[in-house]
C-alpha cells in the first residue's frame, strides 16, 4: 500500500508520506542546531561589566552541530533505500 511500483524492479515511497517525512526531518534538524547555537551563545556575555568573562570554546557545539549532520547522512541513505527520493534531497539540502 505504501510502495508504488515504477517499472520492474523500482520501488517508491507513497508521496504523500515520503513529502511528510521529509519536513519532518528538516525541522527536526532546524530545531536542534537553534538549541545547540543557543546554547552556545549566550556563554559569552554577563550581566556584571565589572567581570570579564570568556565564551565556551565553540569546538563542543560545532561538534554536536557535526552530529546532527552526520544523522541527516544517515537518513538520507535510510531514506534512499526505500525510495523515498524527497526525504533524501531535504536531508542532503539542509
């Protein structure tokens, strides 16, 4: 019901399911990224002028950032192998 059938052998994701998933994903990823650069760049200021602060070393975040693109690879190929084509081009845009 799920997989239609484009010539011998091809299998594709229902649209309606692979366009849901999709932007699902996107704004999965969107939302993490805004809460890891969120996170990070409010360490670098203070309320007192009188201290001088210094901003968290951005490596930790740009990792965590490097994570969520390492997952969207991963569901790009997941997606690629069930032939849900538009999951894949949103997961790779990103």
């Amino acid at each position: 019901m799920g997989v239609s059938r484009r010539g011998p052998g091809r299998r594709r994701a229902d649209t309606g399911a692979d366009i849901g998933a999709g932007c699902g994903l996107v704004l999965l990823e969107l939302t993490v990224l805004t809460v890891v650069f969120a996170l990070w760049l409010p360490s670098g200021f203070h309320q007192d002028p009188g201290t001088t602060v210094e901003a968290d070393s951005p490596w930790g975040y740009l990792a965590a950032a490097g994570g969520v693109g390492a997952l969207a690879l991963v569901a790009a190929v997941a997606a690629a192998r069930a032939g849900a084509f538009v999951t894949v081009v949103g997961s790779l845009a990103e």
